[in-house]
C-alpha cells in the first residue's frame, strides 16, 4: 500500500544556524526510496509517498533524523504524518479558521498525545483573547496579533512544557497547505 506524509523538520533555518537546503533535503528523502518529494517554504516541511507496508512512521522518523544527521552532521526531531492525520487536524480546528488570518492561528504539532494536566501551569484567562485548545496530537493556538507578539505562545514555548516530547508548530496556511499537498 501506497500513502502519503508529511515530514515536519523542528528548528532549521532559523537565523542562520542548523541550516537544511530543502534541494538537499528533498535529495535527502528521494535517497531513502521515497517518491513524489516536495517542499513547501524554507521551514523544513515535505511531502513525500512511500510503501507503508515497509516501515512505521516512528521507523520513517528515525530513518529521517539518521540520513539528516548523517549528511548535515546534527541531528533534527521530526514528526511524519499521514494525509488522513493532518486533514483531520485541519478539520478539527476549534477556532473559526475560515474568519481568520493564517498569522492568527498555529498549530503545535506533537509527538504524542498530551492532557490538560501538562498546561494546568498557565492560566489561560490571564492571556485573553488569546487562548489554546488541545487536539489529537495537536495544540491549536489563536494568537490575534501573530504569534511574535503572543504572550500566550511565550507561556507555551517553555521547554518544561513539553519535556520528553517533539512539539513543532506551524501557522494555519502551512497546516493547511500542507493537508492539501498530501490529499491522493
């Protein structure tokens, strides 16, 4: 059987540092026998297809992370996600996506799956209007002036946070671009 992923690349091509060409990147996973590779902005996503009869997206991931340290000599968490995963993340937005800028929405995608327990710390009434939902595998974020500004996302940012977990956040356009990339 034949399906769709994305990859999701954490913290490259940030100012400079821990830098991955997406050229190379898409060499990268052709390299590793997937087909149909792209990529979408400078940000490290990619869409690529691959025989899941072969390997698990965990087996996916670490095959990744170990070609990107191997050719780059450091290593990137990475989150691979199928089509079915990512539509259904787009679909289950909390927030009226259709009302909104792609700025004013994120998504934080996550290893694993989280409970309120973990953000029990913030008090989400103190950041209002902008606040945070939990989604399946997935923390939505409606930030009204853009995440640079959000004192909310700050909060969110702290690594105590998600300790022991790959949490990787992009805006609404990316989310969605993204879903659209790996529909069949």
């Amino acid at each position: 059987m034949t399906t769709t992923y994305a990859v999701l690349l954490r913290g490259i091509n940030v100012g400079g540092h821990r830098k991955v060409p997406m050229a190379e990147l898409r060499s990268l996973l052709e390299g590793l026998g997937h087909r149909d590779v792209r990529t979408y902005l400078q940000s490290g996503n990619a869409v690529f297809t691959t025989d899941t009869d072969e390997l698990t997206d965990e087996e996916l991931t670490t095959a990744i992370e170990d070609a990107i340290e191997k050719r780059f000599g450091f290593r990137v968490d990475c989150l691979v996600r199928d089509a079915a995963y990512l539509a259904a993340v787009a679909d289950a937005c909390p927030f009226p996506a259709a009302e909104l800028e792609g700025k004013q929405l994120h998504v934080t995608y996550l290893s694993e799956a989280v409970t309120p327990d973990r953000f029990a710390s913030i008090d989400q009434t103190a950041f209002l209007p902008e606040e945070f939902r939990l989604g399946e595998r997935a923390l939505y974020l409606y930030a009204p002036e853009g995440l640079g500004r959000s004192k909310l996302g700050e909060a969110l940012s702290r690594p105590a946070l998600f300790k022991g977990i790959v949490a990787t956040t992009r805006n609404w356009n990316t989310v969605v671009k993204l879903a659209e990339m790996t529909r069949n």
